[in-house]
C-alpha cells in the first residue's frame, strides 16, 4: 500500500450544495427535514437549536443536492470582517460566537444560498441589515433566494409586499411545517443551478458507518474533527455542545468511511434530560448507534472508567455494533504504562475484554492511523464467511482442548454419571455480524460457559476483531 492511500482523505460530494440561512427561529430545521424527506435535524421553538451544520441529500424527481442547516443568526455584525468581530468581543470560547462563525464559512462553501425568513412576523430590520451584509459576502458567486416561510394561508402568500425592500427578487411562499409550496421552491432551485439527473452514488453503499459515542467531555468532537482533518464540528468545554448527529466521509486506504458525531450520552435518571434539546440530542445518539457498523466508545482515560461508560457499553452489544474502545486523553498520563490501563478498562468491562483499545490523545492527534487500521479490521469482520470445513476442524480442535459440559448440576460422584453433550456440527447462518448455530446431542443441554469459550476461540482463530458473536444451540 503506497503512503497516499495510507493517508485521511475527506470525500467532497460532487452535488452542488444548497445552503438554509437566516435569522433565529424562521424554520430552517424544519424545511431542512421537509426537503431531505427525514427527521434528522432537530426542530424546536427555542432559539439556537441548530450549533453544528446538518447536511443531507435532497432528491427532487431525480434532482440530487445537497442540502445543509445553518444555526440561525443572532447578530448580522457577524457576517462582517475581522475588526467587526473585535469590536463586539468576539469570544472563540463561547458557543454562540463559534455557530455563527461556522455559519460564515458554510456561506463561501455554497453554490446557491435559501434566504428565510418568517412571513408572520413581517420584514425585520434584521433582515434588512442581513440581506446587505450576506450581498456583500456573496457578491455574484452564488445566486440567493428569497424564500418566506410560514405562508400557510392564502391571506399569508398574498401579503409579501414588504419583502420585495430586500431587493432578492420575488419572495417564494412556503410552508415548511405542512409542505405548501416546497414543490414549486424546489423547482426553482433545480432550474437556479442547472441541476442534471444524477442516480445516488453507488459508493455511498459500501461505506463504513463509524459511530462516535462517550459521555460529554471525553472529546468526542475533537476525536471527530481529528479523523476528518478538518475544524468540522464545534468544540467546547462546556457540556452538551454537540446536539445533533454530524456526519463526514472520508477515504482510507481506499476505503470509504462515514464518521458519525454524537451529543454526549448522560445518566437515563439525569434531571439534565428535563432540558428539551438535551432529551433530543440523546434520541438522536441512540438512534445513530442503530445504523453503525463500528462504535468508537470514547473514554477519559485520565478520569477512568465510570458506571456510564459501563451501561453504555451495555447498550452497544445490544445492537450488535462492533465496538472499539479509544482511550482519549492519554497526554494526560505521567505514566504511560498500557498494559496496566488495559487491565484496568478489562476489570470494569469484563464483559468486554475481546474488544481493541487504542490509547490516544485526540488533542495531539495521537495514534489515528492505529484507530483507523482498527476500525477498518473490525468492519472486514463483521462481512468475513468461514468456510464449513474450517468450523469442523475448528470445531473438533476445540473440543479436544475443552470438553464439552452438560448445563446440570451434581456433586461428587454424580458428576461422572452426567453425559457429556456431543457436539455434531457448527455452521455459519448470518453476517454482519457473525451468527451460528452448534449442533449437539445432550438432554442436558450445553453449559453457557462453554459457549463463551467458543465465542472467543472463534474471535481468535478467524480475527474477528471487536466483534459480538452469537451463538445458537440446536439439539439435533
């Protein structure tokens, strides 16, 4: 494998983007779902909902963009220059300041820009001081459409009058909560930019889903923005900064990759989840590990395994995902001494012992290459088909090694009176990931012991990394 391939590549789409802007609060979450066809960005009434910006594909008979959710401007100031941002106290700590610096760059990234805004409140003065300062940033480079939403009478579509003093062309009606109109506005984008049917990437099928997942500040977003190569997702030190899934694909030694952001998981009992967008934020992280073929399990080595980290571990075999342990925060270690922290995870997730952990520090961009090697032997596992005379002989050298015990009960002498089961045959029924069916001969059954004994024999033997392994008894 020549160094190129070795190296994180970020995959750009090659469908033009569409980018969803405007002030607080004007349905942009909502029309992002509308268009896209799902509910993936969350929709609520309070203000600055939307941090990290969603992306989705939006497919209009045929018609493919992409389609991303900005957070919603607090201050037009912000679209300005450098000294602008000095004079207002431009803080890179705060979160609010982070969005809407985000939402800049999102802007120079678009090839055609939505402007929303709320045909019930009427024509702020923060959308007239807007539509000049995103003029200037756009300039001729991309083309802007003035879409007002919450148009959902015909008293509304008919009394857009004042919008026009934007001087964006005519105002779009839509509806974003019931539809109305989006038909007719996504039209018009297909025809703004020249878009040509494109049938989905058949790539996109072959990816390698990589979900993300750790309570808040472990450094999941840094570990994110560390793999992807990019600033992508906003970091903060205070809790909850993430709140919506935020994907990316990336190129690997020739393997494509999605990498998946998640908002911290918290105690099930926690009074934080009273907080509408936290209790949101959650849905969406358990909702992600469901499509995830590999689960990042990120830790805070230097704080040590908690009874959270534990339940979430719970939670991942219980959808089958393949599981890694990254072990953030290693730069805070005097002594680097793996194999006891190794120990030291393996005693708090004993039922977890077969998974890898990678020692890292996202901050330093520590061992990614080794991450990105682990998750790619995980993925190729959970595909992996072994042939039916290898699980015969690995299937007899097993037995030999242990025999097999009958799941009773007898003590003393009753114990050589107990007939030890037979096991006649293994076979391989189902991948991703590997399931099997033990054949054997026993009234007594088979002690599950024995079947954990086999579960990691069978990861050894075959390399089935961090994989969970079910195996099925038949008497036959």
């Amino acid at each position: 494998m020549d160094a190129k391939n070795s190296k994180i590549e970020s995959v750009p789409s090659s469908l033009p983007t569409v980018l969803l802007f405007g002030r607080v609060n004007v349905g942009k979450s909502t029309l992002f779902n509308k268009l896209i066809g799902r509910q993936q960005a969350i929709v609520s009434k309070i203000g600055g909902t939307t941090r990290d910006s969603n992306a989705g594909v939006a497919d209009w008979q045929g018609f493919r963009f992409r389609l991303i959710d900005s957070g919603g401007i607090i201050d037009a100031k912000f679209l300005q220059g450098k000294s602008k941002l000095k004079k207002m106290k431009f803080n890179k700590e705060e979160i609010d300041s982070l969005v809407q610096l985000q939402v800049k760059e999102r802007i120079r990234q678009a090839g055609l820009i939505l402007f929303l805004v709320d045909s019930r409140e009427g024509l702020t003065g923060q959308d007239r001081q807007m539509s000049i300062l995103l003029k200037r940033l756009v300039g001729k480079r991309a083309p802007i459409l003035l879409v007002a939403n919450k148009a959902d009478t015909k008293i509304k579509r008919e009394s857009l009058g004042e919008f026009y003093q934007l001087a964006l062309g005519d105002p779009i009606p839509i509806s974003a909560a019931t539809g109305s109109g989006t038909g007719d506005l996504l039209d018009i984008i297909c025809k703004k930019i020249n878009l040509v049917k494109t049938p989905p990437e058949a790539e996109l099928f072959n990816r390698v889903k990589v979900v993300i997942l750790g309570r808040p500040n472990v450094g999941k977003s840094t570990l994110f923005n560390t793999i992807i190569g990019e600033n992508k997702v906003i970091v903060s030190d205070q809790p909850h900064t993430t709140r919506e899934p935020s994907d990316t694909d990336v190129r690997y030694k020739d393997n494509l990759l999605t990498f998946i952001d998640t908002a911290g998981i918290i105690k099930a009992k926690s009074k934080k989840l009273k907080d509408e967008l936290i209790n949101l934020g959650m849905q969406k992280s358990w909702a992600a590990i469901k499509r995830a073929d590999v689960v990042l399990l990120v830790i805070d080595i230097s704080d040590g395994v908690s009874h959270q980290d534990t339940k979430l571990a719970e939670e991942i075999l219980e959808a089958n995902s393949s599981i890694i342990v990254a072990a953030n925060k290693w730069d805070k270690i005097k002594e680097k001494d793996t194999k006891q922290f190794t120990n030291c995870i393996n005693s708090k997730l004993p039922f977890l012992t077969w998974a890898p952990i990678i020692f890292l520090s996202a901050k330093d961009k520590t061992k990614t290459a080794h991450l990105l090697d682990a998750i790619m032997l995980a993925a190729e596992a959970r595909h992996r088909i072994i042939p039916e005379d290898q699980l015969a002989e690995f299937l007899l050298s097993a037995a030999r090694h242990a025999a097999p015990l009958a799941d009773a009960k007898a003590r003393g002498i009753m114990k050589r009176r107990i007939p030890k089961p037979k096991l006649t045959k293994l076979e391989q029924s189902k991948t991703n990931p590997p399931e099997f069916i033990l054949h054997l001969k026993s009234k007594l059954g088979l002690k599950d012991n024995y079947v954990k004994y086999l579960e990691n024999r069978l990861r050894k033997e075959f390399n089935l990394t961090g994989m969970p392994i079910k195996i099925k008894i038949e008497n036959s």
